[in-house]
C-alpha cells in the first residue's frame, strides 16, 4: 500500500510536469489552432536561460527563475514574428513542420552552445523532504505539484475571465472575424507565444532538480505531453493538466507493476486508445464542421 | 513556347504529354542504367540510399502528398518491411517470396493503422501516427524471440536467380534503380486512376468529395495500405543494403527525415521525392565536405582581401571550429525545414516549374501565378 502510494505521488509529480508543457501546446491551440511541436525544446531553452542565471552567473534562485521566465517570453515573442507568423492563414501541416524544424534548430544550438552534458540547477527545495508517518515526499516533487497548480488555476482565469483572455479565444474560432471586431490578432498571437514559453520555461526550471536538464530532455517530455494534452481533451486548460497527472500515474504504475518497457509505451496505448474511442478527449467539446 | 492541345480526355491523362518527356527521362535512365561502370563506387553506394529514400518518399507522398493524410511514423512501416526479411531470411525463403511478403504484410498493417485513423483529423493523426511507430519501435526491442531486441540482426546478401547479390554491387543498385523505376510508374497510373483522382478529391476537400460519391473512409484505408506497401518494400532493401537492422534505426527522427523529402522536394509530384531523397542523402557528404574545405576556402578568401596570416589563421580556427560543432547537422535541418515552409511550399521541384514557367512566358510571367491563398476563417477544429 505504501508502494502504491509512494508510486502515486512521484507519478502525480511527473504527471504536472506533462502537464505543464501540454498547458504550453493547449495556449497556443487556444489563441491559434497550431500544434507547438517545439514546446518541449522551448522548455528546455528556459531550464538552460535558469542555469545559466542562477548556475554561471550566480544570481539568486528567484531572481534567476525571473530573468529565465522574462527572457523566454521575449525570445517566444521572437520565434513566432519569425516562424509563425509569415505562414498564419496556410494548412497546419506547414507549421506543425515549421515548429518541428524551430525544435531541431533549438536542441542542436544549445547542443553547440550549453555542450551534451546534464545540468543541475540548485534550488531551495534541492534536498529536504516531508515525512508524513512513513511516507516520504520530497519537496522538489511537491514544488512541482503546487506551481502547477497555480499556473493552472491563473490561467483559467485569465482566459475565462478577463478580456484578453476572451479575445484570444476567438482568434481561434475564426481570425478574420476577431480582426473586424477590433481585435488586435497579430498581438494576441504573440502574447500567446511569450505566455506559453514563459509557462514553458517554468517547467523546465523545476523540472531541472527531478530529470537534469540536457539538450534532448524536451523532446523527451514533449512527445509524453502529447497523451496528456490529447487525453484531456486539446484546447482545454484543465484537461491539460488532468490528462498530465493521469498520464504520469499510468507511467509510473506501469514502471512499477508492469513488465519492462510497459513505461514507455502506456502512455502512447492510452493515447491511442483515447482518440479512438473519445477523440475530443475528456474535458474537450466535440464540434461539427457546417457545410 | 509549346502550345499543347488536348482534344479528349485521354489527351489529359497521358504519361508523357509530349515527345520532349520521352526524350529527357529516356536520357536520364540511360545515364543511371551506365551509372555504375562510371561513377566511383562511393556515388553509386549514395545513388542506392537515393533510391530507397525515393521510394519511401513515393509512397509517403501517396499518403501525405495526394490523400492529404500527414503521417510521422513511416519509420515503423519501413522496419515492418526489413524485420519480415530479416527474420524469414533466416529460414532460407527466397529473395521474391519474402520482398513480396515484408511489401505486402506492410500494407496490411497499413491497412490496420488506416482503420482507426479514418476517424482522425490534422494534428490528431500525427500525433496517432508518432505514438504508432513509438510502440512499434518498442516491440522491436522487446519481442526478442522474433526481432533480437536491441541487438540488432544480421541481414545475409541476398540470393536471387542462384547468385548472391552483395550490397555494393552494380546488381543490386539495378535492382533499387528497378523498385524505383516501378514504384513511380505505378504511382503515376493510379493516379490517373479512379483510385487516384478519389484520392485528391479528398485531399482538397473531404465534404466535396462525399457528396460527390467518393467513399471516403475506403479510399483512406487504400491509401494507408498502398503507402504502407511501397515503404516496406523499400524496407527490404534497406535491410540490405545497411545489411545490420537494430530498433534505434526507426526512430521518429528516421519518420521526420521521410517527411522532410517531400517537404524539400515538393509533395505534389514524384519528382518531389527524388530530389528530396537526393537532398537528405547528400546533406551528410556535404557536411563533411564542409568540415574539410569550408575553413581553408574562407581563410584563402580573407588572405586575399589583405588579412595578414595571423588574421587569417584566426579566420581558420573560427570557421573549422563552426564546421565541426556537434550536432551541425541538426541546426542546418531545422534552418533548412523552416525556410522551405516559409518561402517555398511547393519544394525544389515546385521552384523548378517556376523557373521554367518564367523562361516560357518570358516576359509575361507573374509571381502571383503561384501564390498560396491564405485562410484566415477556416477553423480546422470543426468538422
């Protein structure tokens, strides 16, 4: 029973951290309609911008998180005036390749940049853990769990609740008709590139004590955080995160119970199986075109 | 200019509108049939990668190109292929039985992937079809009994009329060139089939295609299947010619590279896939080039502008250091990949009709003439 519990907890910690980077692809298919395949790479530049700030140059632990969050924002702002932006309007076949191709250009500068070795940020929650009876929660796991639930409970305010939240969502339905109701389209995009590479590099820096990070880690995790956004239904904030969390749980019981290399295809099973018996996926909303 | 008349419908659906076409392609198969007495062994070994890629591309382009169905995980149908070859190689099936075989079990697993995708959309295939070639790649490792898991297996030369046939040999580059030959003969006829027109009808639009008849989800579950044969075919040969198969071939980076030569080549025509093959094949041997005679070309040039010999030999050091950085490659794919999506879609090919299209309308030809129409209404979500 212990076991299993203990299971839960790391799988539930591993599990936010899916559904941290599919809260990434969510934004962007929210104010966009387009797949981020370069989410993951995007989180793994911020744990790099991190170890840099607060590893090299030695700066404290929040106030380095602070600059990696900022300049990632600034640098997500980038990619999509570069990338993104000239081909808004073509087939989202031609920017999900756009993206795979920002990915591979992303793993292999920081490769040439940072080296191909693992990294290690120092933070504050680095070493202590809670031992509650016999149980023992280690407080960079916990950490992970609590932001992503802050991250997660703003940003369903923010788009349910405030006006550019609302104008976002309807650039997605349909951009023309956002653009004549006096919504700035190109703006909205951007802001919704530099939020998801600021909540991007969130993950990546409190990922950074769990898995080091290294040039391919958010490869890695990115394609374990298609399930979870696909699960939860895509274009829904909380259902990222849900579909994270029980991705992560199926990983880690099917690590435990299951015979070896169950971990690294369940969540790829349970994907399959989601979209084929419920491909709007849990908390999606299932919509048919009108000819 | 030529002006080309065409009076009926069989004038439209020609393989060769004109004489010109039979002259050009009857040029280049005699080039390639006298390939291997010319060329150095090394280029004909490439050539052979050429082929088997254009061949992957061929029938991928099938699939993603004419049926408008994106896939990432042909990787897994090529391993499909070479694992069957591999694995009946063992109990002395010949040459003809197991390519048949490796082809057409394939196709038939192509089929099973193509059922269940009928029910999926854009970013929902891609995504079902990455998570297909991961739990394929995973069995691979796992079934030992079948494929030797991780460590890999032998692919014996393979024996055909009596004699063995090694992987360098000229015969064997006949025997790709052939598969290639076939391969895009066959595709050109079906797509002037029914099959192939039902295809592109539902690449353009799937509603129109309905109501006008076109059973969409058979003709999808064709596709998968036809797509899923040629790449294993081409599997068999890979299997060859590598003559080693191991489950970290097949990966999602193998699948991305299947993607980015019709991306590079040009997704609408055959031709795509051989000058997209042509380019993933070469990237590697330029690569190196570039690493041996890049630092040493761009120091001649600083020399030359007046740079001392310390400046110069700075100059070398900076650019071989650049030349030879890890991963490289990864960069220059990815420049490479966004820079095609941004400014040609239509792929080398597509910027080779351009080119000619403005020599023959010359002075009349307009930009415009191959602009793409963006949509800005269209939410791809509902439907």
């Amino acid at each position: 029973m212990l076991d299993f519990v203990q299971q839960l907890v790391s799988g539930i910690a591993l599990g936010c951290v899916y559904g941290l980077i599919a809260l990434g692809f969510v934004l962007v298919y929210k104010a966009t309609e387009v797949v981020n395949f370069a989410q993951g790479d995007l989180m793994m530049l911020g744990g790099f911008f991190a170890f840099t700030f607060i590893g090299m140059l030695g700066l404290n632990y929040w106030l380095g998180f602070a600059g990696a969050v900022i300049a990632m924002a600034l640098f997500g702002m980038l990619a999509e005036r570069v990338v993104v932006r000239p081909i808004l309007g073509y087939p989202q076949f031609s920017i999900i390749m756009a993206t795979i191709g920002l990915g591979y250009f992303l793993r292999s500068v920081v490769g040439m940049i940072w080296g191909t070795d693992d990294f290690k940020i120092e933070t504050p929650f680095s070493d202590g853990v809670l031992r509650i009876g016999s149980l023992v929660l280690a407080y960079d796991k916990l950490s992970v769990i609590a932001a992503t639930v802050i991250l997660c409970a703003l940003l369903y305010l923010f788009f349910n609740r405030t006006t550019l939240g609302t104008a976002m969502r309807a650039s997605s339905e349909n951009m023309l008709a956002a653009y004549y109701m006096g919504i700035p389209v190109k703006r909205v995009v951007s802001i919704v590139w530099a939020i998801s590479a600021a909540v991007a590099t969130a993950a990546g820096v409190l990922l950074a004590p769990i898995t080091f990070i290294h040039s391919n880690v958010g490869l890695v995790l990115g394609l374990k955080a298609f399930p979870a956004a696909v699960l939860g239904g895509f274009g829904s904030i909380p259902g990222a995160v849900v579909g994270g969390v029980l991705i992560g749980v199926i990983e880690s019981m099917a690590g435990f119970y299951l015979p070896q290399g169950w971990k690294d295809v369940a969540p790829y099973i349970v994907l399959l199986a989601v979209l084929l018996l419920k491909p709007e996926g849990l908390f999606g909303v299932h919509l048919r075109k009108k000819v | 200019m030529r002006f080309m008349f065409k009076t009926d419908y069989e004038d439209d659906i020609t393989l060769f509108p004109h004489s010109g076409y039979i002259v050009t392609y009857g040029v280049l198969l005699a080039f390639l049939l006298i390939a291997p007495f010319v060329l150095s062994s090394y280029i004909v070994s490439q050539l052979v990668f050429v082929f088997i890629y254009a061949t992957v591309g061929v029938g991928l382009m099938i699939l993603t190109g004419f049926t408008g169905q994106a896939s990432l995980g042909h990787a897994a149908f090529l391993a499909i292929g070479a694992y069957s070859a591999a694995y009946l190689q063992q109990f002395n099936v010949p040459f003809p039985v197991y390519f048949l075989v490796g082809g057409l079990l394939t196709g038939v697993v192509g089929a099973m992937v193509g059922f269940p995708a009928l029910r999926l959309q854009g970013i929902y295939l891609v995504i079902a079809t990455i998570s297909f070639a991961f739990i394929v790649e995973e069995i691979l490792a796992r079934w030992e009994s079948v494929t030797h898991g991780n460590e890999g297996m032998r692919v014996k030369a393979l024996q055909l009329l009596g004699t063995t046939v090694s992987r360098d040999s000229p015969s064997f580059y006949y025997l790709c060139l052939a598969v290639l030959f076939l391969t895009i003969i066959g595709t050109l006829n079906l797509l002037r089939s029914p099959t192939g027109r039902a295809f592109v009808a539902i690449r353009d639009s799937e509603t129109a295609a309905r109501s006008m008849g076109v059973n969409v989800s058979l003709y999808k579950v064709k596709s998968f299947a036809i797509s899923a044969a040629i790449t294993g075919f081409a599997g068999v040969l890979f299997a060859h010619k590598l003559s080693f198969i191991s489950p970290e071939m097949f990966t999602l980076q193998l699948s991305i590279e299947f993607i980015i030569v019709i991306l590079i080549g040009g997704a609408f025509s055959p031709h795509g896939a051989v000058l997209g093959a042509i380019f993933i094949v070469m990237i590697d041997p330029f690569l190196t080039y570039l690493k041996d005679d890049l630092p040493v070309i761009i120091a001649g040039i600083a020399a030359t502008f007046g740079a001392d010999s310390i400046t110069a030999g700075k100059i070398h050091g900076n650019v071989a250091a650049i030349a030879s950085a890890n991963g490289l490659k990864g960069a220059i794919y990815g420049v490479i990949i966004v820079l095609f999506v941004l400014f040609e879609p239509l792929g080398l090919y597509g910027r080779w009709l351009k080119i000619k299209l403005f020599f023959q309308l010359f002075p009349l030809y307009k930009r415009a003439t191959f602009k793409r129409q963006k949509i800005y209404v269209k939410s791809e979500r509902n439907r």
